[in-house]
C-alpha cells in the first residue's frame, strides 16, 4: 500500500529562512534532479505530477512543502526508488554533489522570453523589493516572539520540579532503549536527518505531523507547559539514540529550531513527540504538568507572544502576496510547452529506471 508522507525542509523561524533541503534526499540516492528557475514557472506543479504517478504505481511519496505557500511543493522523494526531485532556487538554494553521476539540474530559466519579461519589468522589481520588506518584518516579529518565549520559559521554570521531571525522562529513555536493545536489530550506519513537519505559514501555523506518525507501533506523548522540559527529554532522547546506533528522524519546532518536537527512531516504528497532533493515535503520555505549579505563569507574557506570532503571520501573508504578483508577471514569459517536454522526460526516466 502506497504511503504518503507532508513535511517542511524549511521553515520561517526566529532565525530567519532555515533550511533542511539537503535533507530532502540521503547521499545513498539513486537520483536527484534539481530544478531551477522562475516564479510561476512550473517546478511545483511538475513535481506534484510526478508525485501522483509514483502513487499510481504503487511507490510511497514524500511531499514536502513550502513554507512559504503550504499548497506548493519545493521536493518530493519517491522512498522506493530513493529518486528525489527539488527546487533548488533561492532562498533553499541546492546544487549538484555528483553532477552527471547521481545528481541533474534542469535550468527551467531557458523557457523565459526575456522580451516578452521585460514588459513587467517594473512590477517585477517593485514586488520583488516589498517581499523582501514583508519578509523581514516577519522575522523580526518571530525573533521578539522567541525573546518573549525565553522570558516565559525562565519564568516558568520556577515552578518546576525538575527532580521529578528528569525521572520522568530517565524512566523513558530505561523504557525505550532497554527493551529495545533486547528485540531489535541496529542499522550497520546510522543516519540523522533533519525535518519539520509543521510550519509558520502565510496561512497561519500548518502542521502534517499526523503524516509522519502513522504506521508507527508506538508512540510517546509529552504534555507540558513552556518550561516544562519537554525539549530537554527530546534532545536527551535523541542522543541515547544516535549512540544506540539508531536511525532517526528528528522534527523540530517551526519557530524556534534549536528545539526538538518529535523523534521517530525508525528500527523500532517508535515515535516520541510534544506534538498534539498525537491525540489522534494510540499513545502513551507522560505528564510533566503534574510537577508543574501554573501559579507562576504570568498570562500577559503569553498574550504579548500571540499578538508577535499573528504580526509575523500577517507579514507572511503580504510575502504570499507579493510572490503572487511576481508569478503572475513571469507567466505571460514562459513557453510551458518546453516545460512540459522535460516533465514528461523526468517521468519517463524515473519509471524507466
């Protein structure tokens, strides 16, 4: 059965644009074509055809979004095959490891009429010049948000028993890698890779953590208030892993990407996450609240982070809107015609292959 995977190789966080796109695809690849080109010019839609007939012959997908418009894709890796396909323009800029060997990049710019282009010239530059002016004051936003965020966290930390929280955490890593060391079996090599899999979006927080949990024979959930020590556990996690020799998926939080949200260790199908999007699967929950006195919390620090987190978003949105204008001037300049050859030329190597 096909199995369909949504995931963001970037995110708009505290720190700006951040990129896992290298992530998209591992250095085993079969193949990886890179595209570049244009606004409007075809890459998305390309991919999600491609996506669409590997689905048809019975291949799970990975799709993974765009941060930037959550309908639009910037990659998608066909598992079975380890075939991946990305967009490899700015800000997620990715070029060739292995040209002519396992890597093929496709400039998509060869189909634009630069005559034609130039009637909207100005609109171009003026678009250009106010996304880029939406998409600062975005960040700046996410950045204050991650300075209140640090100030809830110290403050809440106060009323924390972190004897009993860091037992909590012991009594889960003893749970997983005990039991695990007994029944199964290590990778030769083990591999990190990097990922979100929810995102600040123009359209508001877009969350497919539900796509990456599915499947999984179980799952941990830990539930607690910012400060809490959710993030401590996870990274404890994680590193027990990585010296047990495991393979793991590590999901981080899509505006403050230091921290860790989920953990699947993929020899053990087993997922550990602070993620609510877990609510709708079988799960075992560890409750840090219970160690937490929520007397100390000051509710106007949390009020001050919505309204920062909501201005940022309202600054993504006009982003949004801005790119729109730009794919809207590329279009009228593009042969889609030429586009299409070389779609048609990507799927019949891949399912040729």
């Amino acid at each position: 059965m096909p199995k369909i995977r949504r995931m963001f190789p970037g995110g708009n966080t505290a720190n700006g644009f951040y990129s896992f796109h290298n992530n998209i695809v591992g250095e085993d690849r079969n193949k990886l074509y890179i595209l570049k080109g244009m606004p409007g010019g075809g890459k998305s839609s390309l991919m999600k055809e491609v996506g669409k007939k590997a689905l048809e012959k019975g291949y799970s997908v990975e799709y993974h979004h765009c941060p930037s418009d959550p309908n639009s894709i910037d990659g998608i890796l066909i598992t079975e095959l380890k075939i991946a396909i990305v967009d490899g323009t700015a800000p997620h800029i990715i070029d060739p490891v292995y040209p002519g060997l396992k890597d093929k990049l496709i400039d998509l710019g060869i189909f634009i009429d630069s005559d034609k282009l130039y009637k909207n010239r100005e609109k171009v530059i003026e678009a250009k010049l106010n996304n880029k002016i939406a998409y600062s004051r975005a960040y700046g936003y996410f950045k204050s948000a991650k300075i209140i965020e640090n100030i809830i966290v110290e403050n809440n930390k106060r009323g924390v028993d972190f004897i009993e929280v860091n037992g909590q955490g012991l009594k889960l890593m003893e749970k997983i890698f005990r039991q695990s060391n007994k029944n199964s079996k290590k990778p030769e090599f083990c591999e990190i890779r990097h990922m979100f899999s929810a995102a600040n979006t123009p359209d508001g927080y877009v969350d497919f953590t539900h796509t990456i949990l599915e499947g999984l024979s179980k799952i941990y959930y830990i539930e607690g208030d910012k400060g809490t020590g959710k993030s401590t556990i996870l990274k404890a996690l994680r590193e027990m892993g990585e010296i047990q020799g495991y393979n793991i998926e590590i999901y981080y939080d899509p505006t403050i990407p230091e921290k860790i949200q989920t953990l699947i260790i993929k020899e053990l199908k087993l997922g550990i996450t602070s993620n609510k999007k877990v609510l709708n699967f079988p799960h075992e929950k560890i409750e840090l609240n219970k160690y937490f006195d929520s007397k100390v919390v000051k509710n106007k620090d949390y009020e001050i982070y919505n309204i920062l987190m909501e201005e940022a978003i309202k600054n993504l949105n006009l982003a949004k809107r801005n790119h729109k204008i730009l794919e809207e001037a590329y279009k009228s300049s593009i042969d889609y015609n030429g586009i299409n050859k070389i779609k048609n030329n990507i799927i019949e190597e891949i399912f040729t292959y």
